[in-house]
C-alpha cells in the first residue's frame, strides 16, 4: 500500500483513537491489560529506571515490548532518517518509503498513524515532546490487534514521560554541577586574594558568608560518594548553605571543605536550629568512617591560614575516640625568627621568581601546598603543564623542588614574605643571612623544642630516616630494616602527637624539617664547644 492511504489510514486511526479517549473507551483497554499483567511490566521497568535515577533506557523499554508483541520497534529521531535505539531485528529498511508520513506524525499533524510497507504491518506514534518528536515504530508481520496498539501507545506515554524525567535530571545535574563550581571560585578567591576577588567572582550573586567577619574552616573526611549528598542536604535555593559554605575539595575527593560563619557563635536556645559545625559533629559521631579537623577563628582574609589548621587537626583527628579535633594554636616558626633578618632572607631566595612568568609563580606558591597532580586538578590543567611551570620556578630558584628540604625553605620564605617582609625596610648594602644562621637563635630552638618534646626517640629516629629519603616510606623502611607498613604507622603516631599533618596534605612535615634541622645545628654547636 502506498504512502498516500497510509496517511489517510494513519489519520482515521489518529481520529477513532480522540473518539474513543472522549468515550472512555481507552478506560475499558487499559483495565483488560492490567488484568493480564503485561502493564505490570512496564512499570516495573518504569520504576527500575526511576529508582536508578541515570539517564533514560529506551532499549530496555523497547525489548520489553518486543517480548509483549513480537514485533520490532524502534525509536527514529526527528530527522525521520536516524533510528535512536531499537530491537535487534529491526528492519531499517522500512523507514525510507515512510518517510512522509513519518515526518507528519512528528510534526503533529497525525498523533499516529497506520499503514503497510514491504509486506509488514508498520504503526507510528509520537512521544509527547515539545518540538519535532521522536517517533516509536512497530513493524509486524500481521496487523495489530487493538489489545497490542493500546499497549504501544501507553509505552509511548511511558518513553515520553522517561525522556521529561531525564531531561529534568540533565537540568538538575547542570545546575549542581555550576552550583559546585561557583562555590569552588568563592574558596578559590578567599584562599587566593581574601574577600574582594571572592566577590567579584560570584558575579553579584554573593554568598551571605562573605558579609561575615569571621569563619572556622571545618575540613571534613569522607567517603568521596557522600560528598554530594551532604553537601546537597544544606543547599539553598541560591546554590550555598545558609550563612556557609560547603565545597568539595578538588585536590582530595574524600575531602569536603566546610567554611562556617563564626559571628553568631552556636547558641541554640529559643529552638534555633543547630549550626551546620554541630550538624557535621552529629554526622562524625554516626559515621565511623568519618572524621573532622576544626580551625580556629579568623578573619576572611585569613582563609588559607584557617585551612591549614583545619588540615592539621584532622590529621589529629584520627586518633581521637569521637574523631572530631580542633586546631591548638601553636606558635609558627616565623615568629620565632628575628624580623628583619628572616625578611631580607626571604626577600634574597624569592626575587628570582620576579624573573619567572606570574602563572609559573603562582603555580610554585600552590605546589608549596598541595601535590602537583592536586594542583593541575585546580587549575584545570594538565600534571605536565604544571611541571613545566615548577622547572621554570626551580631553575631561578636554584631549588629542587621535588626535594623535600628544598621544599621546606622555600615554603618558609613564603610565609616570611606574607607576615614580616612587607613591614620591614630593605637596606641593600646589607648581605642577607644564610638560613642556619637565623635557625641557630636561642627562640628558634625553644620553637623546636616544643614541637618535638614529646615525640618518642625512635619516632624521632623514623622521621630522620624518611626525610633523608625524600619522604618515601619504602626506601625510609629499607634503611632502618623495619616494614614499610611500621614506617607509615610511625608516622600516624608523629602525626597525632604533633598535631600536624604529614601523609596527606603535607605542609606538616615542613616544621618537621626544619624542628629537626634546628635540634642538628644545636647540637653541633654544643659538640664544637665542648
């Protein structure tokens, strides 16, 4: 039969159908198969796909048919030319004499239509979609009978109303993804810049916790499949959390990165809410596998200070019974130093950088900090990008900065340059200090002194051996003839001891080097003396 009466029949069956909707005759089909179970079926498959919440499976819907039917069907996009998903056997050979008429249940002009090609039976229907439809097309051998062409047209209702729910996840799926991103700008800015750059950041959309003046960072430990629906519990309709923030760390996926407004404090009295730091509290206590460091209060300018310490409380954290600790202040080494020497110090080791490309110095102030394929997944570049940026840094620094003491000074020098160097006048007759001469002062060692006072000799002794090989454990157990997995647990032990974080983050282990080096020099001293 031609394309012609498919048409005219394609467009009776369109009107018989409107007919029997406004008879309720539909009402009388649907019963007789619910009554034999077949629709059962598809909203089981309807509801496994729902449940699973990932993108639509059409294949899955159309193989449930053909087992209903026999039939072959498939799913051809608007173009009328291109089959989206189908039974195995289908036979494509049959859309191209149809075409016209396809083209006219897609544009709605037919809402379906009828007709015979090649010998076979072909029925279309339209989803219910906005713009051009998919079409679903059943090709049989023998014509349908109504039972058959009912339960197509419900699977039709059923593939459109997939394809809504998928499109509405998309959109969900968009607009968290953003939201995460917005958030990752803000914490990018205040750890950069401070509050200025945050805000210009948003876009005018700006976050009730950059009107604070103070915040603790609480840095909570995970499983990384968690993140999101933490994070997505305390969302409001702008995208963050009420008076803070919560981003997902971009370094270390087990991380979530809390920024928890301070001003108002956690009083609860009058049934407030709790805050979200005693909401996090709540989730560690219920979670072993959970733990939290907390920092201490501070400005937001003061952002990557607050992070710091949240990371070195966490490394404590692991130790403690409800695994929830929070920052003890300790006095920095950079305090322990004389100003104006150490300035000039830091000022004399930085200045090659002037010579360097911005983003090349910018990238070696973040690899102070993080580990360079954590740094590329900030920047959003590539772990070779970022080396060849450190080779720029290290060959005007005539540092190796895979070196962990190389490392250590350069990160001192940093901070010297944050804190001091900017309040202190150069005098350029004047030679800088070498670094040993600033460590050897009477302060330095007291610091020293303090930092690993109560550190068993033979955690010490590991220490030593794992910062004389470079920070690796392995060639660290080699050279003391224990276990690699002794070596690590040592270090644990360090870690919760010391407050500091060694094995993850690692800024910790640049007081360690220096604690050490500082005790070294002291102790050669003394020998000379006596």
């Amino acid at each position: 039969m031609g394309a012609r009466s498919g048409e005219l029949k394609g467009g009776k069956a369109a009107r018989d159908g409107e007919k029997r909707g406004k008879r309720g005759g539909a009402i009388g089909t649907t019963e007789a198969l619910q009554q034999d179970g077949r629709l059962g079926g598809l909203l089981h498959e309807v509801q496994r796909q729902v449940v699973c919440g990932a993108e639509p499976n059409t294949r899955r819907v159309l193989e449930w048919l053909h087992r209903q039917t026999g039939a072959h069907i498939a799913l051809v996009a608007p173009d009328v030319r291109t089959v989206e998903s189908s039974t195995p056997e289908f036979p494509s050979r049959t859309l191209r004499p149809i075409a016209p008429l396809l083209a006219r249940v897609r544009d709605g002009r037919l809402a379906a239509a009828a007709t015979q090609t090649e010998g076979l039976h072909v029925r279309c229907e339209a989803l219910a979609l906005p713009g051009p439809r998919p079409v679903l097309v059943v090709v049989c051998p023998e014509a349908l009978p109504p039972d058959t062409a009912a339960l197509i047209s419900h699977t039709s209702s059923v593939l459109s109303l997939l394809r809504q729910a998928g499109d509405s996840g998309r959109l969900q799926r968009d607009y968290q993804r953003k939201a995460r991103q917005l958030r990752l700008a803000v914490l990018h800015g205040l750890l950069a810049e401070g509050p200025i750059l945050a805000r210009r950041m948003t876009s005018g959309a700006v976050p009730p916790l950059l009107e604070t003046n103070r915040l603790r960072v609480h840095l909570l430990r995970c499983p990384s499949t968690d993140r999101d629906r933490i994070a997505q519990a305390h969302e409001d309709p702008s995208g963050y959390h009420g008076p803070d923030l919560m981003v997902h760390c971009p370094v270390f996926k087990e991380h979530l990165i809390c920024l928890v407004a301070d001003d108002a404090g956690e009083d609860h009295s009058g049934g407030r809410p709790p805050s979200l730091s005693e909401t996090l509290r709540c989730l560690v206590r219920d979670n072993p596998r959970y733990a939290m460091g907390i920092s201490g209060a501070h400005p937001l300018g003061a952002t990557a200070e607050a992070y710091g310490q949240a990371a070195h409380a966490l490394a404590a954290a692991r130790a403690t019974p409800d695994r929830v600790a929070f920052y003890h202040g300790r006095t920095p080494l950079v305090s322990a130093l004389p100003q104006q020497p150490a300035a000039q110090w830091a000022r004399a080791l930085l200045r090659p950088l002037d010579s360097v490309p911005r983003t090349s110095a910018d990238i070696t102030r973040l690899a102070m900090i993080a580990p360079r394929s954590g740094v590329a997944r900030l920047l959003g570049m590539s772990r070779n990008t970022v080396t060849a940026h450190l080779k720029h840094a290290e060959h005007a620094l005539s540092q190796n900065l895979k070196d962990v003491r190389c490392r250590a000074t350069v990160h001192l020098a940093l901070a010297l340059s944050g804190s001091c160097a900017d309040s202190v006048a150069e005098d350029p007759r004047q030679q800088p200090p070498a670094l040993d001469d600033l460590l050897r002062t009477e302060p330095a060692a007291a610091w020293a002194r303090t930092l690993l006072g109560a550190l068993q000799a033979r955690h010490r002794r590991t220490l030593r051996a794992w910062l004389d090989a470079n920070t690796d454990a392995q060639q660290a157990a080699r050279r003391l003839g224990m276990s690699r997995n002794t070596i690590r647990a040592h270090l644990r032990t360090a870690e919760a001891v010391l407050g500091v974080d060694l094995l993850t983050h690692g800024t910790g282990v640049y007081d360690i080097v220096h604690a050490l080096h500082i005790l070294e020099i002291r102790t050669a001293v003394s020998t000379v003396h006596d």
